[in-house]
C-alpha cells in the first residue's frame, strides 16, 4: 500500500504547475484505558478497553486546498505484551473544499472528518475506538452560523458468510437566533443477506429520526461552554421475514459544561425501548450504545482536561450509567496527539497553540 501511494503523489507531484501545491501531511495518535464495571448484562458486560492508535495521512493539495488526495493507515494496537489483536486499517480518500462552505469526500476517509461526532445511541464508544473510518461519500456545508452534512458508510460487503451492510446520515445544526439553535439527526442503517444464506437470515432495516432544540450560552457567563438541548428520538426497525415495524420513540435531553479543565456532560433518555432488533441483528445492524435499550437511562461524564491545546488533549473521566434496573461505572484515561503542516508551520507560537483545543475523540 506505502509503494501505491508513493507512486501516486509522485505523480500528482510531476503534473505541471498550472496552480499552487502543496504537500499535506498529519499525525493523529491516540491511547485509551477504559475500564468498565458495574454493568453485568447481556448488553454491557464488564470489561476493559485498551489500546494505542496511530493514524498518519500524508496527500497533496491543489488549487489553494480546493482539490485534496490524501492517504495513510490506521494501526490499532491492544495494550499486551506480545503483537496480537492488532490491525492495521487503510486510509485514502479525495476531500473537495470550496471556498463557499461546500466540502465532499470520497473514499476511506476518517471519522474526524465529521463536524460533530454522531450520538452514542447512533454510534457508541466501542465502534468509534475499533472502526475509526468510514467507508463512502460525505457532503457538507458548513458556515459560522452552523452546518448540514449527509454521508453513506459502506460497512460490509456481501459474501459467502458476510452480511451486507450499509448507513446513511444526515446532520444539522443552525443558529436560529441569538442562542437558539435548530438541529438534528436522521440515520438508516440496513443489513442485508450473504450469498450462502440460511432460511432464518432475512433482510433488517433500522430508521432514526431525532429533531433537537438547543441554547447555546457558551461565552456569555463564567463558563467557557454551556449548551441545553432536547428533542424526540423516533425509531423504526423490522425484520423483513415478518414484515413488522417496530416503533419505539422517546425523549432525549443533554447538557455540557466546562469551566477551564472540567467539564460535565449529561445525557437523560426517558421512553420506549430502543433496539428491539438488537438481540437478533447486533451491531452489525444497531451500531448505537445498547444502554439505550432501557425505558429509562443516565449517562454522567464527569471529564479532566489534564492537558489541552490545539494538539494535545489528555483526559481523565469518570462516567456513570443509571437505568430503572442497574447501574454502570466507568474510569476512563484517553490521550490524543495531533499535528499537521499547518500547526508545524506554528510551532513556535505558543499563544496560537494555547488558544484552542482539539476534539476529543472519546
């Protein structure tokens, strides 16, 4: 794969110069030790995540960045003494960005990519640490007033033993006036049959609509970052077989607050059952969080920022999972490390670098 990709930005390299280029370069790592306990249940048992994770890109931009190829791997490693459980995942896409707020991306392209990390009743943690690209298109618009961005994710191809699988998403969230602000969150996930299939194998479909309403009091107070939102999740899964809907709905509302290095996030579901097909299809159809297959459910993350800038972010959280029948409890302590040509170009200006912090990714 490095010699493939050698060959190409060698190629782009000898085009001649009808625009400006530029080589693009960046270095994401990251570490995680999440250990959880208190779950003991089918959905959440007891366990322990860790891991290191190294995803270097390197590209070439055309056109002042319009026109962007960029390739690389992602090494995930577990934390053990020898070299087994790793995987080494590839990374290469096209990324269009107009100067008007228009980007498309194609190919395989990273999580990170997207403006917001999706909801954990969309995507939970343990598929944003194991699966960290994606697989497919995107298209975004995105302004300082907010953005819309649709993306296919191509998760499984069909074969003699493999399902075919696939997710469309859309995401948006506006300013509407002065701290209030619109969104949401529309997902279908399907999964379809492999080619050596069995009578009991039938095609599953799971639809998600979420309508959120937020107020955005970031920078009008004390705290660095305070925002309410709320709204209705709406979900729609059968099994083709029975030719069944099943319909739960509910109610969501979130609140995140940080001051300097602490900050609190609250998450609170009240309403039916979600994932009704999780028992029968899993994760390969129902990628999000399966505490949210309870009727009622809590999620606390109570978060240090040890260290945070433009490209470090070293963290340490307790979360807490309440549900009308048991609780969880996480410890968690996760680092990313990121740098670009960009903010190697402004290494040595430590007020820039102390200015902003970069997103964590856990």
């Amino acid at each position: 794969m490095l010699k493939w990709l050698s060959a190409i930005l060698t190629l782009f390299l000898a085009i001649p110069p009808l625009a400006a280029q530029e080589v693009e370069w960046s270095v994401d790592a990251s570490m995680l030790i999440n250990n959880r306990e208190g779950g003991n249940d089918t959905y959440t048992p007891d366990q322990t995540f860790a891991f290191t994770r190294l995803a270097p890109e390197v590209g070439i931009s055309m056109v002042n960045g319009q026109h962007v190829l960029k390739g690389g791997a992602v090494w995930y490693q577990p934390m053990i003494d020898d070299m087994e459980g790793y995987k080494i995942l590839p990374t290469l896409y096209y990324r269009y960005n107009d100067p008007n707020g228009w980007h498309v991306t194609a190919g395989l392209m990273p999580r990170s990519l997207m403006v917001e990390r999706a909801p954990r009743y969309m995507w939970s943690d343990s598929l944003n640490y194991c699966q960290p690209n994606m697989r497919g298109i995107m298209a975004q618009f995105i302004k300082p007033a907010g953005y819309a961005e649709a993306l296919v994710d191509w998760r499984q191809l069909q074969t003699e033993r493999q399902r075919e699988a696939f997710t469309v998403m859309f995401n948006t969230d506006w300013r509407i006036k002065g701290p209030v602000r619109l969104g949401g969150h529309i997902q279908y996930s399907h999964l379809a049959m492999s080619r050596n299939r069995h009578d009991v194998q039938h095609v599953n479909d799971d639809f998600i609509i979420n309508p959120m309403l937020s107020l955005d009091l970031s920078r009008r107070g004390a705290l660095d970052s305070l925002r309410f939102s709320a709204g209705a999740i709406i979900a729609m899964q059968r099994d083709r077989g029975f030719n069944h809907w099943e319909k739960p709905a509910g109610f969501i509302a979130t609140a995140v607050a940080r001051w300097h290095w602490v900050e609190l996030d609250e998450t609170f579901y009240a309403g039916q059952r979600l994932m009704p097909l999780y028992l029968h299809a899993g994760s390969q159809l129902i990628q999000g969080d399966p505490y949210y297959h309870n009727k009622a459910y809590s999620r606390t993350d109570l978060v240090f920022h040890i260290v945070s800038n433009r490209f470090v972010d070293l963290t340490g959280s307790l979360t807490l999972h309440a549900t009308d029948r048991y609780t969880g409890f996480w410890q968690q302590v996760a680092c990313r490390f990121y740098i670009d040509n960009g903010l190697w170009k402004k290494r040595h200006d430590r007020d820039y670098l102390k200015s902003g912090h970069i997103s964590t990714l856990y």
